[in-house]
C-alpha cells in the first residue's frame, strides 16, 4: 500500500483531485461504436503499472499483475507486482491502491485469478496459488503461498503461461504459448507438451526444458500434445486434462455458461485468429507431432491463413475468424450485467496491434459456430499510437473494464514505454453508477456477471450438497437462460435427487433450448464420465442437435471401441461430413480405431469399394486415413470421373499417413496420375515426407532417381533484398538533362546484374531491349529515380525467410528473389540469376519482398 513516505504521494494525490477532468479527456480518445454506452478512466498510474492482466473480485476490487521488468526492461529490483486497486467511494474511479505482493520471483506475470481469498499468479514455470487467510489484501503473515502447478517453458515470454479462469464445470482452466511444458500433477500424472519453438526471444528467457526433445512423445493420458495447449484441472491439483492444443500463443480462453469455450490466437505471420474450441481440438500451428512448424506442410498456391492453421489436412479444426495482422490479448464473454440487453451473448477480444476491440456474436453454424466480427472500440485522434490494450473483463458490477499497458510498441520482445504507464477503463452505459457489492450469498454470487465470481458461488452451492437443491430448483425455473445454465453444472453434486433432476432435464426444460441440453451432457461427463456421464452420452446419441452430438463425439475418445462402437456409427450415420467440426470430433472419436470404424462403416452402408463412395464417405476416408483405406484411396485419386478437387484432398490426407504403405501409395499416384496438379501435389508431399513422416521409408531415393531432388544438394546462400532508395532526384530536373551516349552505356550496365539488353545480362528481371522506345521521357525519368514505382507482371519479388538449423544458420536467414514455382522444393531465383531450391520444412515464413 502506498505509505506517507511515498514517493508517489504527491502524485496519488494529483490524480485523485483531478480524475473525473482526466476521464473526460480520455473519452475522447477511445472511440465506441454505441452511443448508449462511455468510456471512462477507472484507473491510471501512479496506481498501478503496466497491466499484463487482471481480475475482479466479489466486491468489486480488480487485481492487476504488473509487468514493469518485461523482457529487456529491468528497472524494477524489487520485482514485479500484484496490486489491489479500490473505488472506495463508489464515484467510479479508483482511490485505493494496495500492494498485495512485490516479489523479485515475479518477472511480468502474465496472468492473474481471483476466487475468494485465493489469488492464482501466472509465473513460469509456475503458477503460484497465494491464499489471504486474514484477508487483509497484502500478503504477510499468516498467509500461505503455494507452487500449485510446475513446469511450464519460457519464462519472462509472451507465450509462456497466461490466465486462470474457473469454468463453469468447478474446475481452473489455464493455458500456455507455444515454448511448450512438462506438468506433473498432483495425481502423479506427465504431460509432455513438445514444440519445435524453442531458445527465441532473447537473453532474457527462461528455457527450464527444451520442448523439441519431447516433441511427439506420449504423455501419461496416452495422447500427444503439442505447442501451445489449454489445460483444465481440479481445485486440489489432481485430475489434469488438455483440452485443446496446437496453438501458436493464445492469451486467454473464456467459456459461457453452457460450457462453451471460446480463444484468441495471435499470429507469426498475418493470421490472428478468434476461434470456438471444443472437446481436445487441434488447431494445427505445428506439426501433429510438434515437430515442425505449419510451414513444413504448406502447399503452392495456399494463402498464409490457409496454411498456418492446416486447413487443407485432416485432423484441424477451423480456425474461425482469421483476420489478418495482430496480437489478440484479453478475451471474455458477456452474458448479463449492466449493458444493454443486445449484448447478451456477445464475445470481446482485445487487438492491442489494431489499438482495438473487437465484438463478436456467435451465430449457430453446423456444429460449431460463426463468429461475425465488428469493431467495438477504436482508439484515435492523438492518442491513437500510444496504447495497446492487454485485458478486457465483465465486472462483478456488470460493466466492461479493460487494462491498457499504454504503451506505443506492440510485440518485438521489449516495451518503448519507459514510464511503465499502466491505465483501466470502464465500458458503461451513460450515467452508470456502481453500486457497492458485499454479498456472500451463494444465488448473488452464482448470478454474478463476473466469470470467477460466480464460480465461488457454484463452490458454495456444491459443498453444500442436498442443502443446495431447493434453491437451484428455483433457478432452474427461472427465465434467465445462462442462470438456468449455471445452475445445471451443479445438479451432480447434489445426491441422488440432484442427478435424478439432471437426467430429467432433456425431457423437460432442455427440449426448448440445445445449450441446456449441452450443459447436462457436460455435467455429467465432469462429474463421472465412465458411469453418469456414458449414460447421458447414450440418452442424447440421437440428439437433433448437431452440437450436442458433437460433444458426444469428442469425449468418446479414450472409451475402448468395442464400447463405444454402437454409439460411434450412429453418431457417423446420422453427421454430416461436410461440417468440418462434426468431421474433426468424428476423426477424435476413433482416434487409434480409425480402421475398425471404417470397416462397420462399410459394412452398414454396404460400400465394396471406392466405387461406391459418396461425398459422406469420401470425407470420412479423408479425416481417417487409416491403413486398410488406402488402396481404395489412391484408386479414388486416378479415378478421371472424380472432381480433380476431391482427388487433391485424398493425396493431402494420404501424407498424413506414416505408414510405408502409405508412400508406396503416395508413389503410384506421383506415377500414374494424369492430372499435372495431383502429380504435382504428390511430389510435394514426398519430398516433404522425406524428412518427416516417411523419413524411414526410402523416399530420398526415390526423389533422386526421379530428378525431383539433387543427389547432393547445393547449400542455400543468403540473398538481401535490392535496396530501393529514392534520392534527392526529381523528375522535372532530370528530364531536362541533356543526354550522353557514351556515360549512359557505361551507367547502364550496373543494371545487368538483374536485366538483359543488347544481347547481355543477367535473366533476373524483365528484359530491357526496347523497353523506352515507346515511353516518354517522363515515364524513363520516374523508372530510374524509383525502380520499384512499377513492376512488371509476374516479376514481383519475395523473402523466403528460412528456420534456424543451428548450424550454419545460427538465426533466421532470408532469400530474396522471384519464386518461380511454388511446388516443394521452392524455386526461387535471386539477382545474378542465382537459381535456389528450398524444401519446405527449411521455411519460416514468405512474404513479399520490402
């Protein structure tokens, strides 16, 4: 807490005189798209300082994790912060502000979660559980810390370890950037999370593990996890899940009361997506094994956003709402509070990249969802560039507040900000006034439209077991649809009455409404998936929702198949393959079974061979792509009366096979095929399978004696970009110049290390013999001043950034030139007529040349 000795009393003071002034002024900088609702300063330095995240708590308080001494900066000896900030005469700005902890363990925080009086702290490798016993807000005596989980990579990173956020089902949730982790939890359970990221970022990072060396390796639950993950957890440390992985680096992850979780995601290269997550997706930023990046599988003529989040393979979930450029932080989701009714249902994420927010209202979409993006809220006029939004929350008093890290640079590892100015804003309607919250009871809190605090009022309702039953039979009668919701999650624990009540619900209250009927099938899986929760899956395998079905699907995974199997094909029998969601949890369901799930596929759908396919069973082939599948396969893909489209899927799904079968079928397509783009598209995937999924197999061979590779490869040579400088030269001087044959020839040929003219040069550019005959003396003038001012077609030129190998390319390296063919290996051809092949495993990223 800020003492009489302090030296920012003078300024507290300052700021407390003249706040209301200062939130008038700063109305004026950020931009919302509603006129019901302002923008308020809540909160500003000296009260706290470069906000990485925050939460609020049951009275209102919000709790900030500080980031002063992010990355380079290192200003703070003392350590970083946790503060506790106070509106305590309930004017609407904060007075208060109360160090919790400073501690030089804490190197910017990236996450913070308040349930009662126990404050989770997100600092890899931990995440630190401190507990308030006297509830004091400062961290002394008595209290108690706690390392709860350990193990996460990359400390003082950005894609390290962010928020805890309870979920609706009584369980934390938590989530990693792609610098990968090994957790062992308190039930004595590994989880290997392997990545190919791995010593980027700095001199500054913490690298406790190498990510790469477990890359692929099964963790104690029998699954492999890869890059950056969502974990899910029991209170006490026990029962650890991963719920969805192959993330590149997603801030937070919110969930609405139906159990719904939703994500941000930001990008490498411009493909910053905001997505729906079910039930253990993959998003597909590496390699299913974690060991190569999304580039190694890219194919020519894939925009970025295609080939970053694998949608051309089996095995991806979609990706959502890919918008380009950014760096997505803060993410929440309204349902009820003080804002308009319309926004009931909406999902906010943060862009502090675009000094943005975003709203988006997710729409029914098969079984997934649409997400239907606006701008919410825009920062402009002489603001605009210097501030960069980190969080974005629902208050306990129904208000929107965002925390601004205020500063004008946005990612690159450092911060230009050396004041550290850290802001909170407040999203209300006009002429909000809060009101102070004191309530510790259990119904207040569950209806709270603060995430972590209505999950202390489900920890409320369920210790207090039968007790709880008449008042959650109240609200299940209430017309409040995400109350109702909320109050499902409880039923289980409750006795025997309370999971009678919840397998009744389908058959009553949950007819008008899927979410409700979703939030039993979830309560039930949470509670005791082998016993109450088989049994709902069972009840609800016909369900007309497809979304339901769907949440079947993606827990069917570890139940052994000779189980599982009826529930299974009628689940198959009654999706629809087109919808790339319901396809993916299909493809999760029989994950290990994939071949004994195609051969009763078959068998009740009377298919002999792949003659008999239709749309439904071609993409079910597709998603599977097991071993007893593949001859029919590639008798598919040479079959001429197949949509060449439809033949191009079946070589992509056929790489992800690793079997040598799979590569011999993958050969006879190469071989065989007369279609130039499915040949091409094979030969892609053999030259990428050489060094990955078919490794073992004989492929190089193959490659080389088909002149597709070289014997012995020529080492890739660096090439900069041409320098396109525009001097002092104006054109009005230049063409009243008086001509000189000879100095001209002599000038022209600095210009055949790129062009050909008079019979001599270099094939690089376009050729220059009679280029000005037809043009003006103008047109020549502005072409030699400024080179770039127009390019010819099909000559623009690229960078092909390359990975480090950590041996000759001990960082990234970068080919500029003209990509003359896509295919893999990449043709590139530089200045000089240098003439490169590049595999696509070796690239990074391809951009245009700048």
């Amino acid at each position: 807490m800020l003492s009489c000795k302090s030296p920012f009393r003078i300024a507290v003071l300052f700021l407390l005189f003249f706040c209301h002034l200062l939130a008038k002024t700063i109305i004026h900088d950020l931009k919302i798209i509603d006129p019901e609702l302002e923008v308020t300063l809540w909160a500003e330095s000296p009260l706290l300082y470069n906000p990485t995240n925050m939460d609020m708590d049951a009275v209102g308080r919000i709790w900030v994790t500080e980031g002063v001494n992010y990355r380079r900066s290192n200003t703070r000896k003392e350590g970083d912060r946790v503060v506790v900030l106070e509106d305590t005469n309930l004017d609407g700005v904060a007075d208060k502000s109360t160090v919790f902890i400073q501690d030089p363990e804490l190197v910017a925080p990236m996450g913070v979660g308040v349930i009662d009086n126990v404050i989770y702290v997100s600092q890899t490798p931990d995440i630190i559980k401190y507990t308030d016993n006297n509830r004091n807000l400062v961290f002394d005596e008595g209290d108690k810390r706690e390392v709860f989980l350990t193990g996460f990579i990359g400390s003082n990173h950005d894609h390290s370890t962010h928020s805890v956020i309870g979920g609706p089902d009584g369980k934390l949730y938590f989530n990693q950037g792609n610098c990968g982790a090994k957790i062992t939890d308190r039930s004595n359970r590994t989880f290997y999370v392997g990545s190919f990221y791995y010593n980027k970022g700095g001199p500054q990072v913490g690298w406790n593990f190498n990510p790469t060396t477990f890359a692929g390796k099964t963790s104690d639950d029998g699954h492999v996890w890869v890059s950056g993950f969502t974990g899910r957890i029991n209170l006490d440390g026990t029962g650890m899940e991963i719920v969805g992985h192959g993330y590149r680096n997603s801030y937070e992850q919110i969930f609405t009361s139906f159990g719904d979780m939703f994500q941000n995601d930001n990008d490498d290269p411009p493909a910053c997506r905001t997505s729906f997550v079910p039930e253990g997706a993959f998003f597909g930023f590496c390699s299913e094994d974690g060991k190569f990046g999304w580039s190694a599988d890219r194919v020519a003529g894939q925009t970025t956003a295609e080939a970053e989040w694998r949608t051309h393979l089996p095995g991806t979930f979609p990706p959502g709402d890919v918008y380009g450029s950014g760096s997505p932080t803060g993410i929440t989701y309204y349902e009820n509070g003080a804002l308009p009714k319309k926004y009931e249902g909406s999902l906010f994420s943060c862009e502090p990249a675009k000094r943005q927010i975003f709203r988006y209202v997710t729409k029914i979409e098969g079984a997934g969802y649409r997400l239907e993006r606006e701008v919410f809220l825009t920062r402009h006029g002489s603001d605009r560039m210097a501030g960069a939004f980190s969080d974005i929350m629902v208050g306990a008093d129904g208000a929107l507040y965002i925390a601004d890290w205020y500063d004008p640079m946005v990612g690159g590892h450092g911060a230009a900000d050396k004041q550290h100015i850290g802001k909170i804003y407040r999203i209300a309607p006009k002429g909000f006034k809060p009101k102070k919250a004191e309530s510790e009871n259990a119904e207040e809190l569950l209806a709270s439209p603060a995430h972590n605090v209505r999950f202390q009022g489900f920890e409320k309702l369920r210790s207090g077991g039968a007790s709880s039953l008449p008042l959650i039979k109240k609200l299940l009668n209430c017309d409040t649809s995400w109350l109702v919701g909320r109050a499902i999650w409880v039923l289980p624990y409750l006795g025997e009455q309370g999971i009678a009540k919840l397998k009744n619900i389908p058959s009553t209250i949950g007819q008008k409404d899927y979410r409700y009927r979703a939030a039993v099938l979830r309560s039930a899986i949470r509670y005791d998936r082998e016993k109450l929760g088989w049994s709902m899956m069972e009840e609800l395998r016909n369900d007309k929702s497809a979304h339901v079905r769907r949440i079947i699907l993606t827990h069917l995974r570890d139940f052994p198949y000779s189980k599982k199997k009826s529930v299974l094909l009628d689940l198959v029998l009654s999706g629809d393959m087109k919808d790339r969601t319901y396809l993916e949890a299909v493809g999760l369901a029989a994950d290990g079974d994939e071949d004994l799930l195609w051969a009763d596929y078959c068998k009740v759908r009377k298919i002999l061979d792949a003659n008999h396919w239709d749309r439904q069973a071609h993409l079910l082939a597709w998603r599977l792509h097991g071993d007893s599948m593949i001859e029919e396969m590639v008798d598919r893909m040479l079959m001429t009366d197949v949509a060449p489209e439809h033949r191009k899927e079946l070589v992509a799904s056929l790489a992800m096979n690793r079997s040598e079968v799979s590569f011999r079928g993958m050969k006879k397509v190469y071989g065989e095929s007369n279609d130039e783009g499915v040949k091409d598209l094979a030969k892609q995937f053999l030259v990428k399978g050489m060094v990955h999924r078919w490794k073992d197999h004989p492929v190089r061979e193959f490659l080389i004696a088909n002149s597709i590779i070289d014997a012995k490869p020529k080492p890739l040579v660096q090439v900069p970009a041409v320098r396109n400088e525009v001097g002092p030269l104006k054109v009005t001087n230049v063409v009243g110049l008086k001509g000189d044959i000879v100095r001209g020839k002599s000038s022209a040929a600095r210009c055949y290390s790129c062009h050909q003219f008079d019979g001599v040069g270099v094939d690089f550019g376009p050729n220059l013999k009679g280029w000005g005959e037809n043009r003006s003396v103008e047109e020549i003038a502005i072409a030699l001043i400024n080179p770039s001012a127009g390019i010819a077609h099909g000559f623009d030129a690229h960078e092909v950034t390359l990975e480090p190998n950590w041996k000759e390319r001990k960082s990234f390296w970068r080919i500029n030139g003209i990509i003359l063919s896509e295919s893999d290996p990449l043709t590139i051809k530089s200045t000089g007529g240098l003439i490169q092949k590049v595999p696509s495993h070796e690239i990074h990223f391809i951009q245009p040349s700048r």
